[in-house]
C-alpha cells in the first residue's frame, strides 16, 4: 500500500466541501447513437485509471495530512452508475437526470469519482455524466481528461506525461515559480530575495487587496444555500458569428458572452430586487500552459480573478464596451498567481482557518464564470461522435450561481449550474441570458455592416 501526500492546494479545496455546496465537477457529453457500453469501460480503464493514479486512489484525511493511498484493488464497477433516461429522453430530460445528482456526495472511501452511463437520449442516443472531485484536478485539466478518453490518438497520447511521485506540493511550487518569476517563494520568504523588493512590495499589496477587498453587492443572488442543485444550458451558437460579432464590438469573444450574462443578471436582479447594481464575479485563470501534457499527478494549477461585471450599465452595447475595458484592465493583474499561492498556503493551515478562507474570499463574489474552450473538430468516443458537451465548476462557499462557456466542434453554448433557494427559475434566466446575446449579435452586425458601407 503506497501513500502520496496531497499538495496542500488541493487539499484546500477537498476541506472546501460542504453539504451544500459540493467540490465536484460535473460535465456530461451527449451522442446522437448508441454507445457500446462494453467498450466504454475498456476506454475507462486504459485511459482514466491506468493512466491517471488519482483515479485510482482514494483520500486518508488524518491528522498527519492528507494524503492519496492506493485503492487495491481498484474496481472499476463501482464507480459507473447505469441509467435510463425517461421518454422522450430529450435535453429538458437529460438536465433534470444531471441536475438530481449535481448536489449528491462522493464515496468518500473510494476514488473520488464517477461515471453515468446513460441510455435513452432522444430514442436511441446516449449521455455520459462525469463527477469528479475537485481536489483531483481544475475544470481544465479535467476538460482534458475527458478528452482524452476519446479516440483521437493524438489527443490521447499528449495528454499526460509521466512524472516521478515527489511530493505533491513541491510539483505546485515550481510550475508556479516558472509562471510567476519566483512569486509563491516571494510570499513564503521575502528575506531570501533582496534583490528584488519592489516585487515584494508589489506582492504584499495585492495580497492585501484581495484579503480586503469587501463582500459583494447584497441582492437576490446572495443567500443560505441548500442541497438541491440546478443545470441548464443553451442551444448552440455558432462560433464564427460569435467572433465576427466581437470583432465588430472591438472585444472579445469572452468579453461578448459575459456581457450578455451581464445583460441577464441586470433583468434578473431587477425583477426580483427592484434595482441592478454592478455585482462580482470570480473567473478561474488557468495558469498551466495548454501546450505542454498534462503531468499524470493532474492536480490544481489555477488562480482566481474578480471581475465587476456592468450589470448597472444601460444598453447593450454600452455594457460590452464597459465589460472590454474592465477585462482588459485585468490582463496584467498578478491577482490570479497570487490567489493561487494564498490557497496554497492555506492549505497548509488547520481546518478550520481554511473554513476562514473559504468564507472570506466566496464572499467577494456571486458566480463563478469559467470559459472552457474544447477541439473545433468532431471527435468520437468508442466510435460515436460526441454531438455536444457541457460542464459546471462548484462553487464554493455560500455561492450559488455557476456560469460555463463551452465551445466544442465549432460552436458555443452557455450552461448555468444554481442553488433552488436562490433562483427558483434557472430556465428563465438561461433565456433572459440568450435573448441578450441575440440582441448583441443583432446591433453588433448593424454596426458590421455600417462599417462596411462607409468603408
């Protein structure tokens, strides 16, 4: 029986599970045929659990730590849940089936994982809901996994790369010192870099920023949370319109879609509170390079960004430019290596001081918005083309609103994942999301095509 000590940050964010607000990413992939389930568990095997060793080890939290320890032997069948979806098995279907395990716990004394296997979309097709803890890995590099099972031998073979089992949060230290010029080290042992003071000094201020930074705008999306949990998602848009659209508005294809949740947010806040400020959101930053395999260990390698979304500002196009300049203004902020380095810290913490900062910094904000961007290419899954996918981050602490951005095979949906308590209707909201878009999509080509015939 061998152990591995978890890196702290990832033991961090396994002591950030709470009954109400559970750390685990969930993603589904929908396939218009049916799937050999037979071969699907092969694929589970070869390329999740002989693959990957946290698939197939589950966590001892002790007073010694925390550590990984082998699951031997490591039984595939009792991850996998077989399901049905009831007629006529279409999306509403397939979002109620994900949305009643969304909230459900992990085994906590097996691998911290499972897989739904689901029959029945849409007659004849077939669904694959994936639940896997975050302490195993971020939303990226599990976005990655999972791409992995597919049968692009190039996708598979670059996904991983061995590594030797040092300790885990040495690992951690030095991709951040890669990234950040020696930041984490900085923040641990100021005096070892003398020559270097002004970046301390940097540091420190940022650090204070975000310990400082107050809680976010009261309103209907701040609350007491409870078990049940909602998910939803889009129709496609097509990406092309979605660049061309933001090009014409001088920003991005992310600045485009979190205006028109902005957008949303603004007719929601102001229905159901009678007024819409500006509210906060944290965005996960990826900060390991997308170019290089991922190391079998997986792990958390991301930091967090606040960002003010323009709820408060009239019309649509106003609030793009306004979301542009505020994005654009937090390109060069250390604020997401330097949230990543206090998480790391306090993973080394007691329990209960993590509860802290748990509390302290999920009350800065009231989403969580994540941008996933998958293959623009078709891929296939035990020989069925995968037609679409979706995930949801957790969200931490008291917040209730998740937003995903998922593109995939040239085009984009929007998926929300909300606590029942604090938005009794998800549907509506997701709409009041599209309706935006389309109403940016429409002036923005309006504004495309004068462009043009003055030119």
């Amino acid at each position: 029986m061998t152990r591995h000590r978890m890196a702290a940050g990832d033991a961090a964010w396994l002591h950030m599970d709470r009954r109400t607000n559970r750390m685990i990413v969930n993603s589904v992939m929908w396939f218009d045929e049916p799937l050999d389930w037979v071969a699907v568990r092969a694929l589970l095997q070869a390329r999740l659990i002989d693959r990957f060793p946290r698939f197939s080890q589950r966590v001892v939290d002790s007073a010694g730590g925390v550590w990984w320890e082998d699951d031997e032997p490591c039984d595939l069948e009792r991850h996998l849940r077989y399901a049905r979806l009831p007629e006529p098995g279409g999306q509403a279907e397939l979002e109620r089936y994900v949305s009643d395990r969304a909230g459900e716990p992990l085994a906590r004394d097996l691998p911290l994982w499972e897989i739904h296997l689901i029959d029945g979309y849409r007659g004849n097709g077939s669904a694959v809901l994936s639940r896997i803890h975050h302490c195993v890995a971020d939303g990226v590099a599990l976005a990655q996994v999972m791409l992995s099972l597919t049968d692009d031998p190039q996708e598979s073979a670059s996904v991983a790369v061995a590594a030797p089992h040092e300790a885990a949060g040495t690992r951690v230290v030095d991709g951040l010192e890669h990234l950040a010029g020696g930041m984490i080290d900085q923040l641990r042992h100021p005096t070892r870099l003398p020559g270097h003071v002004r970046d301390v000094v940097a540091i420190t201020r940022e650090v204070g920023r975000l310990v400082m930074m107050p809680p976010d705008t009261r309103s209907c999306l701040r609350g007491e949370l409870g078990e049940r949990k909602s998910v939803v998602w889009s129709e496609p848009y097509a990406l092309r319109d979605i660049s061309a659209a933001a090009h014409a508005g001088e920003a991005t294809v992310n600045d485009l879609l979190l205006t028109a949740v902005s957008g949303a947010l603004r007719t929601h806040l102001a229905r159901h509170d009678g007024q819409a400020p500006d509210v906060r959101a944290v965005i996960p930053i990826n900060l390991r390079p997308l170019d290089e395999p991922l190391p079998v260990e997986l792990g958390n390698d991301f930091g967090l960004l606040f960002l003010q979304l323009p709820v408060s500002v009239d019309g649509s196009l106003a609030r793009l430019a306004e979301m542009h300049k505020r994005t654009e203004q937090l390109k060069t902020s250390t604020e997401p290596v330097v949230s990543f380095a206090i998480l790391d810290i306090t993973g080394h913490t007691p329990y209960q001081a993590q509860q802290v900062f748990v509390e302290l910094f999920a009350a800065k904000a009231s989403a969580v918005m994540t941008n996933v961007p998958g293959p623009q290419r078709p891929v296939f899954l035990a020989g069925r083309r995968v037609r679409g996918t979706m995930g949801w981050p957790p969200e931490s602490g008291r917040i209730g609103l998740g937003v995903s951005i998922i593109s995939y095979d040239g085009e984009v949906r929007l998926g929300l994942m909300t606590d029942d308590r604090l938005v009794r209707d998800p549907r509506r909201l997701l709409a009041d999301a599209t309706a935006e878009l389309d109403r940016l999509l429409t002036g923005l080509r309006a504004v495309a095509s004068a462009g043009a015939s003055a030119g």
